[in-house]
C-alpha cells in the first residue's frame, strides 16, 4: 500500500497560468465570470494557441470533438501546468485520443437515467428523491462525465421545467429535490430564481439541493447576488465536485466561503479518475484541501462505464485501496464514503475494505479488523433478567424484617455467598484467543 501519511501541500493558485496565457486581460474581465463563460476554448483552434497539438493528434481531436463537445474556463486552463503531458488538469479538461480510442467501448447512459425518467428531464431512482436536469451547458466539460452524451449547449425549455415542478408537485413521497444538469449555476441567477421558487412552494419539498461544478472549474460564478437568491430558499445544500488538490485554489476556497456564509452546506462528490487522483498521497492531499476550505468530502464516486471515458476507470481494489489507506490515518470526517453506482440505475452502493471479519448472532460476537490490521472480538450487549432484581427486593426485605444483622455483616454474607443480584451482574467477557465465528 502506498504511504498516504506524507504532509499536505498547499497548491498555488492559477497565477502563473493566467499571466502566461491571458496576459492582457482585466482583473475586472478575469473576476466576471460572464467573460470566463464567452472566453471558454471550445475549439481545437483555441486549443491550438494556447497549447501545442501534434498535427496527428489534431485529426484524432477533431474525431472526438465531433461526439463530445469541449469547453474550458480560461480559469481552469490558466491551472494546467504546460510542462506535465499528465497534469491532472489537463487530463480532467482537454480531449485526449484515449476518448476515440474507447470510443465503442462504454455506455452512453450507464445509470438508465432515462429509462427511470417518468418527464423528460427528471430522474426519479429513489422513493424520496428526484433529479431534474435542467440544462446541458456547463462551464467545462469534463472529459470523464457520466452525462457526456448531453454534451451540447441548451437548456431545458419551459414547457420542460413545468413538466418536471408538476411531476414533483403530484408525487407527494418527494421529499428532496436534486438540481442539476449540465450545470444549473451556468444559468442566469433570474432563472434558477424561478426554478427555487417554484419547488419551495411545494409543501412536500422538505430539501433542494444544487449540483454544480463551478466552484472548482468558474469559482467567480459564486457571486454574492447568487448567493443572497440562493439563501432565500433553504434548505439548500450545494454539491460540487473537486478531483484533485491543484483545484483547491484560493479562488475555489473563496467561492465555498461565500456559499458557507450564505449558510449552505457544502459537500464534494469526488469521481476516482485514473492518472489524476487514483493514489492515496493525491487523494489525502485532496480532502485536507476541501477540509481547509470547509468542503465536507461527502462521495468518491468509482468512475462510471460511460462511452469514451473507460481510460479514466480503475479497478474497485484500487477504491479499496486508497479509502483504506485514509481510514484511521485522517479524519473520519475528511473520508469520503466510496460508492458505485449499480449499473442499469441499482444505485449507489457503499464499498470499501473490509473491518467485519465474521459475526456470530447466537454468540452476539463479532471480529473486527481495526484500520492498521489488528485483531479484535467484540461482544453484543447482554441483557439482564428481570429475575435478579426481584431477588435483590426480597432479600433487602428480609434484611430489614430480621433487623439484626450490622451492615457489615450483611455485606460480609452477600461477598461471600453471592446474592441475587450477582447472578444476573454482567460478567465482561474475555476476549478469548480470537477464533473466526462459527
Ligand atoms: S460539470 Fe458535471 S455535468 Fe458538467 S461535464 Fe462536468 S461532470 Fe459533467
């Protein structure tokens, strides 16, 4: 197992990016994230003047780029590091030939959300929680996306958005309410406005909660009018999504900021992603980073069977792995919870190494493994029969009847030969020699 316990290092901001790639532009224009959204490099030649693409590789990207669109914040990009071929940025936000290499392999819908969609637009998998997808548009398109077949730039019309709040609205077992996309926070603050609205006059609605990547890849979006709109509306809860500590800038940590002051609770969902997080050095350095920026990291998520982003995907074991080299070493609190998500829409299932080695029921034993190998029997609670205390009242009764004997006496007499209540007095249990459960 790899070490996991080396100190976590701050990671630098963007600086050096953005004055090596946008030199002339405004701290005003770098600040706005309308000019971030139009600035994106969305082509293969923009990519092309930022960075050098073999003239082998561009005809590859032009294939690629014709199933699965490409979008990156002049911000994010200004992360890449230009002298790593793997930066993890990089492999998060630029196309690679690996996603025309696989490019038959995978599904294009590996969660059936759309065969467990009764409106368009709306997921509904578990009895008390809807997704809604209320737009396409993201500020990047992450190469390893579970919804890499939306790709493209719309959002969900109205008549749509009136499909799904009507939906909600008549199913009464809704009780939380997923936003998401796309990214709803690609939106204007009006809109999302009225989508808010709408579902907390919902009397069933009990929790929304917005899933959205731009604190991580457009920090500026989290401005303090979103922020104020947003607070009108709680219970809201934001879920977003950091993969690696190099996002943990203090941009990012400046837009959690303002969403944690706003009183929404702030969680990570994580996706395992090969050549980018899939250690347990990287991946400790990534929850301390969210942990400072009080981001709970809530999920890893192992990468999903999604056409075109099988070169990210790692074997559950390394899952296993890398949780398991966290677990004891940090924070219960800092460790995510490592799921997959069943195929054909089963849900999330929680994995991880194993600590319950055997259970005994009858026995009410347990073997456990703690997080550095030991051993250890653990027993279930005993229960005491009603018997033993009625044993002690009467003989308290006869104490008292024959009045004779001191105190001492009395406690002489029950030490020596065992009162009532001894018979029902929990004994502890050694933990004998551990033997596997039977
Ligand atoms: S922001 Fe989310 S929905 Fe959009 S491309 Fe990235 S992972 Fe997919």
């Amino acid at each position: 197992m790899e070490d996991a316990t080396s100190d976590c290092e701050r990671p630098p901001s963007g600086s050096e990016g953005r004055r090596r790639w946008f030199p002339k532009v405004s701290d005003a224009e770098w600040n706005d994230w309308r000019w971030q959204f139009r600035n994106r490099i969305s082509s293969l030649d923009d990519l092309a003047r930022l960075v050098t693409v073999a003239k082998d590789e561009l005809a590859v990207l032009t294939e690629v780029l014709r199933d699965f669109k490409m979008a990156v914040t002049p911000y994010y990009f200004s992360l890449i590091d230009p002298s790593d071929p793997n930066d993890p940025i990089r492999r998060q936000a630029v196309p690679s030939a690996d996603e025309y290499l696989y490019r038959n392999i995978g599904d294009d819908d590996p969660l059936h959300e759309e065969a467990l969609s009764p409106v368009p637009g709306l997921t509904h998998r578990y009895p008390d929680r809807v997704l809604m997808v209320v737009t396409n548009v993201c500020a990047m398109y992450c190469r390893h996306c579970t919804r890499k077949r939306i790709m493209c730039e719309s959002a969900a019309s109205e008549a749509d958005i009136d499909r799904m709040i009507a939906y909600v609205a008549a199913t009464r077992t809704v009780r939380d309410v997923i936003v998401s996309g796309g990214d709803p926070f690609t939106m204007a603050t009006e809109r999302i406005e009225r989508i808010l609205r709408r579902l907390r006059a919902i009397p069933h609605v009990e929790v929304i909660r917005v899933g959205t990547r731009t604190p991580c890849t457009l920090p500026q979006r989290i401005d303090n009018a979103l922020c104020d709109m947003l607070q009108k509306y709680h219970p809201i809860w934001v879920n977003v999504q950091f993969n690696h500590p190099k996002e943990c800038t203090p941009e990012a940590a400046a837009a959690c900021d303002r969403l944690l002051r706003a009183g929404i609770p702030v969680n990570n969902q994580s996706v395992l992603l090969k050549g980018v997080n899939d250690d347990p050095r990287t991946m400790k350095e990534l929850i301390h980073g969210l942990m400072r920026m009080r981001v709970r990291p809530y999920y890893l998520f192992q990468c999903d069977p999604v056409r075109g982003a099988e070169h990210f995907r790692t074997p559950v074991a390394r899952g296993i792995e890398i949780v398991g080299a966290l677990r004891g070493y940090t924070s219960g609190l800092a460790v995510p919870t490592y799921v997959i998500d069943a195929p054909g829409g089963g849900g999330k299932v929680p994995i991880g190494p194993q600590y319950l080695l055997c259970s005994d029921p009858k026995e009410g034993r347990t073997i456990l493994r703690g997080y550095d190998g030991r051993i250890f029997e653990y027993f279930d609670p005993q229960s005491l029969s009603g018997a033993a205390l009625a044993g002690v009242a009467s003989e308290e009764a006869a104490q008292t009847g024959a009045g004779q004997a001191s105190a001492a006496g009395v406690a002489a007499e029950k030490s020596d030969a065992g009162s009532a209540a001894d018979v029902g007095r929990a004994k502890p249990r050694k933990a004998a020699a551990t033997k596997a459960c039977r």
